[in-house]
C-alpha cells in the first residue's frame, strides 16, 4: 500500500526513512498535541481553584476586618502585577479597585452576568478584546450586601505552557532524531549490502560466471545467505568447467576416428560401383567434415581461451583482406537484396595469421547476413588509432538485448536475435571470434546502434 506513494526509482532505505519519520512526527505530534491539551486543562482548573480560593479569603477577611482586612492581605500576597480586587458596597459604591495595567484593556462584567444568589460565588472568563489573553473573575456576596469581585490575569499560566510546550518539542524532536538511528543502521547494515548483492546478482545475469554475491558487512541472515549462495555458484562453476574440459577432451578423442570414418567412406566410394552407394558416401563425407570442423572448432576455442592457439603470423594489408571477404559475400548479399559494402579510408599493414582473422571476420558475417532483413544495410569498417585498429561488422537488424551483450560471447548459447536469423548455428561463431581476438592480443565487444541493428566488433593492437 504504501509502495505506491514512492516513485519506482526510490531507494527502500528513503522510503524507510520517509515512513518512519512520517510515523514518528505523527506520533509526537498526537501525545504533544494531547499533553499540551491537558496542561492547559490542569492549569485552568488550578487557576479557578486559585480565585476561589483567594475569594473565599478575601471575604474572610472583610468580615472580621472590614476593608482594611481586605487590603491589607491582598497587599500581603504580592498579586499586583496578576490579579484584580474590586469591593462594591450595596449601593453600588466602589470602596476599593485595584487592577494592573495589563488588565485595563479588560471590560469589566455587569452583575447580571454572575450568580446573584447570597453567599453563592460565581466565575466568568472575559477575554481581552485585542489579543489572546484571558481574565477569570470571580464574584461573591458578602453579608452586608456588599459584592466581592477578584480576578486573576492567566498571562503567567500562558507564558508557562509556551515554556512547557517548546521543552516539550524539543524533547519530542530529540527523540525523532534517535529513532531514526536504527533506520541509518538498518540501511547500512541491511539495504546497503542488499545493492551490493544485487549488483553481484546483475553481473552474474550478464555473463560474468566469476562474480559472487557479497556481503562483507552485512548482518548475520545476509552473509549466511550470501555464502550459501556462493557455494552454489561454485559448483556449478566446476560442474561447467568439467563439462567444458569433457567437451574438449570428446573433441579431441572424436579427432582420429572421424578421420578414419572419412577414409573409409572416401575407399568405399572410389571402389563402388554402385550410384546410390556412392551417394550416400558422398553425404556421409560431407556430414563427417561437418563433425569434424565442430569439433576443430571447439578445440580453436578452448586453446584461444588458455592462450594456447598456435598463429602463423603475416604481414597482412587489413583493408585487402576485408576487400577479399566483401568480394566474397557480394553475390550472396545480393541474393537477400541486402547492401553490403566496406568503410576504410586508411590501411593497417599488421602481423596476423590471415586463416584465423578472416574465419573470425566471416563469422561476423555470417551472423550479419542472417539477422539484416531485406533491404538492409550491411557494413564492415576499418578503424585505425595509434596502436589500434578495429574491424566492425554493422548491420540493421533487430539488435541485442542488454542482458545478453556478455552471455552470447560464451560457447553453444545463441542470442535471442538468432530467432531472426535465416541459418543454423550452435553458438560457437562468437566464441571463435573471440578466441581468434584473444590470441592476437586483442579484444571483442558489441553494442546497439542509435539507429538500429547492431555493431561487432574487433579490436587488434600493433
């Protein structure tokens, strides 16, 4: 539910962080709002404690002493900056007034507006009519008629709440501050070491069967779950890699006896006099040459791969090459109505081995003919630097998925752009290529054109 109030690209370790400090100001806010509301309570209910008890003594005192009673202790209680005292005998006479400054802005109540029954005392708020101070005044009548007033200002009990109320927001955002340590930590100790797993994770989609999860600081659960992970990754590292060394080990021992098969084959067909029986020779020849450049094909790669592929080196004009191959596949470019043609505006004279190079480039082609639709452009390119020359293969098909730029490089896995492509293949084109670029001390490599199809590429240094 509240995933959905996040955009997607929102980190989880924000999105705790937002929802807990949502959560806790909501929190503080509810218990400040909630004790500031009782506070404020309490001390109304002590401030109407407080005049009726002042009034209740004041009256007291009248009566045993008269005014000079009444004067003399509401001098003695120091309320001159707070309260206000007004006597009224029965005929309306003000026998004694005291109000503070603060308090003459106030407008005093008519009787009729207080409980008029004897010995009965009564409290009304009066508002100031400029700000948001407030009096409570209080009224009794006194035995010989006279009427009592007493009223308390609650300017110190509002300057006192402000006071409470900042401690308390201070108190209520220190604490917000120290519960959102377990979040930090939960983001470092869990979140974090989760994108560096998931990083782990996305190099492993793309190919790279030498990356493994980690979780050097991550808590217990994490790191338990990151070694059994990579335990499993290792085993089926060695799984591939005795698959691979059984591969190689079947190509090499297929070698001899699939020569053997040939020789026969070719015996029985130039000693038969039988037509059908030298066709079927015939196909089984050619089958037997299939197998066999399979099989050579492997072991090129796996000695590519260890650095082992023997090279017989010349001195090689790389644009002459490249001319030979277009000339080559012209006619069968033609045939697909695709455009082929080669881009060089300069020479690169290297030491290859020319067999290899132009295997590796063919393969490129091959791959580029089959995926470019109809009408489609086909390019191969001659790029030279200081030290480095590349040799591109351009086309305009359907391109290659993100998550397979790495996985396509590796032995017997065809990319999902092969469903396009108009001829078989068993995913070992690209790993000769580069096997071939290795062992001449280059590299390899392949991205997407901006204007669709994609670009192969191979680069030699020398």
């Amino acid at each position: 539910m509240f995933s959905k109030l996040f955009p997607d690209h929102t980190s989880s370790t924000w999105r705790l962080v937002v929802l807990q400090a949502i959560t806790i100001g909501t929190s503080i806010a509810l218990c400040l709002t909630l004790a500031g509301w009782a506070l404020h309570r309490d001390l109304d209910e002590m401030g109407r404690k407080v005049v009726l008890d002042d009034l209740g003594e004041h009256a007291v005192f009248y009566e045993q002493e008269g005014i000079a009673g009444v004067q003399r202790l509401f001098a003695s209680g120091q309320h001159n900056d707070d309260d206000v005292l007004r006597l009224v005998s029965a005929d309306g006479k003000v026998l004694f007034d005291h109000h503070p400054t603060a308090a003459g802005n106030f407008h005093w109540p008519d009787s009729s507006h207080l409980r008029k029954l004897a010995n009965v005392k009564g409290l009304v708020t009066i508002e100031h009519p400029e700000n948001d101070e407030h009096i409570l005044i209080g009224r009794v009548v006194l035995n010989d008629g006279a009427i009592l007033w007493y009223g308390r200002m609650d300017a110190a009990d509002r300057e006192y709440l402000g006071h409470i109320r900042d401690y308390l927001w201070i108190a209520g955002i220190a604490a917000a501050v120290i519960a959102l340590i377990p979040v930090f930590w939960y983001g470092g100790q869990v979140l974090r070491p989760v994108r560096s797993m998931i990083a782990s994770a996305q190099k492993l989609a793309r190919g790279t069967g030498d990356a493994r999860l980690e979780a050097p600081s991550a808590v217990p659960e994490l790191r338990e779950f990151a070694a059994a992970f990579n335990k499993v990754l290792d085993r089926n590292a060695n799984l591939t890699l005795e698959l691979q060394a059984a591969n190689d080990h079947l190509a090499h021992e297929l070698r001899t006896p699939l020569a053997r098969i040939r020789g026969n084959l070719e015996a029985f067909q130039d000693h038969t006099i039988d037509e059908a029986g030298r066709e079927a020779a015939a196909r089984g020849i050619d089958e037997i040459d299939r197998a066999t450049t399979l099989v050579q094909t492997i072991l090129n790669i796996r000695a590519g791969e260890h650095n082992a592929l023997m090279l017989h080196r010349e001195r090689t004009s790389l644009r002459t090459l490249l001319e030979s191959i277009i000339d080559l596949y012209m006619p069968s470019a033609e045939e697909r109505q695709q455009n082929l043609h080669l881009e060089a505006e300069t020479d690169s004279i290297m030491e290859v081995d020319t067999q290899r190079l132009v295997q590796a480039i063919t393969n490129l082609l091959d791959n580029a003919l089959g995926c470019t639709p109809k009408g489609g452009d086909i390019i191969v390119r001659l790029e030279t630097t200081p030290g480095v020359t590349t040799i591109s293969v351009l086309d305009s098909g359907p391109g290659i998925a993100k998550e397979e730029m790495e996985q396509i490089w590796e032995r017997f896995v065809r990319g999902s752009a092969a469903a396009h492509s108009s001829g078989p293949g068993m995913g070992l084109g690209l790993s000769l290529v580069r096997a071939v670029a290795t062992a001449h001390g280059g590299k390899t490599g392949c991205r997407n054109r901006d204007t669709g199809g994609a670009e192969f590429w191979i680069q030699l240094r020398g």
